[in-house]
C-alpha cells in the first residue's frame, strides 16, 4: 500500500514474527525516507543496547532526516544510550559521528545538543572540549532551552568549566 503509516505498521508487526524479513522491511522504508521506520530502527539500537559499524553507517542519512523532520526524540535516547561512560570509546565515536552533524538542525527546544555538550564534557566519543560543550550550551540557552538555561546557571554557580559567578 501507498500509505507510509500503514506501510510502518506492516513492517512493525513483521518484526514481532520474524525479527530479520521486519528489519528488512523497516530498512526500506528507512532509505525510502519513511520518518517512523527511521525512528523505530533508532530507538530499536538505543534499547538494545549494541550497534555495529554497518549499522552507524546506514543511520547517518536516517538522522539527518529525523532532524529535518524535527523529531528529535529517536537521536536522544540514541544519545542517552551510548554518549555515557560506560560505552567503547569506538562506539561512542561512531554515535557521536552520527550525531554531532545534525544536533544543529534540529530546533532550540531540543535537548540533542545538551547530549553532545555533556560528550565533549566526558570525552564520550570524541575528545574531551570544555570550550564545544559551552558553546552548545550557551547556544541552547540564548535560544531559550530551558534545560540549556538550567545547565548554564549550575555551570556559572559552581564554576563547572567556567568562573564562578553565583
């Protein structure tokens, strides 16, 4: 069918019965640009908790879509899963490569580029930048995010990568 919903809701159950022709499936709907497939591979890697290189690869062009498309909810919790201390450092590298483009094409409300300032605060993924991690922040709260707002004000009050200023 034509319809890009129902065409999502076909993959989707497909995945319940067959995990590999569901993700086939999902993939192409993904390429074709289908935002909810795009998604639901997104969130799909962020709960499970492992992704491969190939993998990374295919969700470059997804992210830049969702972004677009101002659904930023799939890159954050990408974002929450892997830019943590806990992830390889090779892991991390690649989710950060996948979202540090695009954390600027999203709206100011969005927390992506809070995600990506805490990865150049913790190294996670990239290298350790006190200078790109305020910048994103600043950014964030000149637009008026009001977690960059929060972030910024702890930051100032207690001097966290920048002089106190309470």
């Amino acid at each position: 069918a034509g319809n890009p919903t129902r065409q999502f809701e076909f993959a989707d159950a497909m995945m319940a019965f067959g995990p590999d022709a569901g993700q086939a499936a999902m993939e192409q709907l993904a390429d074709a640009g289908n935002v909810e497939a795009i998604g639901s591979l997104f969130d799909r890697a962020a709960a499970r908790g492992t992704i491969d290189d190939a993998e990374l690869a295919k969700f470059v062009p997804w992210a830049r879509q969702l972004a677009q498309a101002g659904n930023d909810l799939p890159l954050v919790a990408l974002a929450g899963s892997y830019l943590t201390a806990t992830t390889t450092p090779e892991t991390a590298a690649g989710v950060f490569g996948v979202l540090q483009p695009v954390a600027a094409l999203l709206p100011p409300e969005s927390d992506l580029p809070l995600y990506v300032a805490q990865a150049y605060y913790g190294g996670y993924g990239t290298k350790k930048d006190l200078a790109e991690g305020n910048a994103l922040v600043e950014a964030g709260a000149a637009a008026g995010n009001r977690d960059a707002l929060a972030e910024l004000g702890i930051q100032f009050f207690y001097g966290m990568g920048r002089p106190r200023d309470t």
